[in-house]
C-alpha cells in the first residue's frame, strides 16, 4: 500500500491495483504518478501474479489529472516548452506501463473514468463496467487537443473511427449503456458485482499457464497493428512453437487426453 494506491491478493495468482483517492474521485496527483509506474512495474515483474485487475477506491474510477493539487511539477502554460513537454511525456508513460507489463490487464470501472483516467483505462486488455460508470475525453473542453496519453491510439481500435471522433470532438460524457454498445466495454454489470466480477475473470485467466497467456496477450497488441496476414501468422506461428514445447502445455495435454 502506498499513499494513492492499495494493492491486493483476493486469490491465487490475482492482484487487484486500486486508485486510492477516493475524496478526489481517483484524480491523478504528482504521487500517484510515481507510485503507480513503481507498482505497475513490480507487479509486472512478480512471477507469483497471473492477471492483474485495476479500479477505483469510492464511487470513481479515475477523474483524470487532478487540476486543483497536482503537486509541485505541473508547469505553467507559461512555462518553457520543454518543461510542458516533459511533464506530458510523464502522463503519456502511464498507460504505456499498463500496456507493457506481461499479465493482462482487466480494468473494473466503477464510475467516473474522464481524460487521464480514460487513458488508463483503454490501456487495459479487458474492460469491464458497471452500470454507474460514465467515460469521458475532457481535454478538448478545456481548451486542448482531445488527443492525448494515447488515446488517438486506442480509442479508434476498439470503438472505430467514426465513434472515436464524437467522443473525442466533444468530449461528452458517454454512458455505461453506451459504451456497452459501441464495444468499449466487454461486460456490462451491476455496481455491486462489479469487483467479484472482475477478480473472477482475472483468477481463470490466472489458471492457465502463464506463458500461454503472456503471448497470447503480446500478439493481440501486435497484431492489431500487423502490416498483413503474413506477419500476423508468424509471429502467432513462432508463439505456438514456444508454448508447446514447456512442460506446462504438456501437463495440460496430457489432462485433457486422460
């Protein structure tokens, strides 16, 4: 546990990351963007976690940057760009560390998931919601290009172009029901079986071997970017080499024949 953050083992092979500033509705401050790049690669690097589940403590999942007491780093629209450009860099690398680190990743979005918050969220490999939950892209109502922390990137893959523009130009909150619709979200639940939920999917993903999991998760994220069929074969052709040669696809084998 650290300042912003809480992390827990529910089950075997499950770790449950929860942003812990719940009176702020998540928003992220200068602490918990160290602390959740510092945690986010721990957990990456620990043999004994299979899945990783992500949410909010409270009613919010994340509000985005926390514009009244970021901490001491935010520059000033005054400030060299440089220094604007470093603190964006900063922000930008938080989803990237979701998306690097070898387990899946299920996102649990619990209410309120806007800018920063959105960001972390489509980094995930999973996304799940309740019923309470609403996603918005607010930079653009203030000002800024609604593009941002890799949302360009991911939103247009998983909800289209044309969807990714509305949210993305208006930034309008979207609704629960709506994000449902358009495929933002691969389940839509209750508010209070929203977490059971979630750790239940991240414990039979920890089930099966780790290996198996890990690529199959890096050539989802390569291949939505494959330049054809050909490459995506490979790298699938390569992946199912590696895996059916350990002694744990063997095991398995041997049950399911048994």
């Amino acid at each position: 546990m650290t300042d912003t953050l809480t992390v827990q083992r529910p089950q075997a092979g499950v770790a449950v990351l929860k942003l812990n500033r719940p009176k702020q509705l998540n928003a992220i401050n200068d602490a918990m963007v160290g602390e959740l790049s510092s945690t986010l690669a721990a957990l990456g690097a620990d043999g004994s976690v299979n899945a990783v589940v992500l949410t909010g403590a409270g009613r919010g999942f994340c509000s985005g940057i926390d514009m009244r007491d970021f901490g001491p780093r935010v520059p000033e629209a005054t400030a060299p760009a440089i220094e604007r450009l470093r603190f964006q860099e900063t922000m930008a690398a938080l989803p990237q560390a979701i998306r690097v680190i070898p387990q899946p990743v299920i996102a649990a979005v619990n209410g309120p998931c806007v800018g920063a918050g959105l960001a972390l969220c489509l980094a995930a490999d999973v996304r799940i919601c309740s019923t309470a939950a609403t996603f918005g892209n607010a930079a653009i109502l203030l000002g800024l290009s609604g593009a941002e922390m890799g949302m360009s990137y991911f939103l247009p893959r998983i909800v289209g172009t044309s969807v990714a523009a509305d949210w993305m130009l208006t930034g309008r909150t979207v609704s629960a029901e709506e994000a449902d619709r358009r495929g933002l979200v691969s389940e839509l639940v209750a508010p209070d079986d929203l977490l059971g939920r979630a750790i239940e999917m991240a414990a039979r993903i920890a089930e099966l071997t780790p290996l198996g999991v890990q690529l199959t998760k890096r050539a989802l994220q390569i291949n939505v970017d494959s330049a054809g069929l050909d490459a995506a074969l490979e790298l699938e052709n390569r992946n199912q080499v590696l895996s059916h040669a350990t002694d744990e696809a063997a095991a398995r084998r041997q049950s399911w024949s048994s």
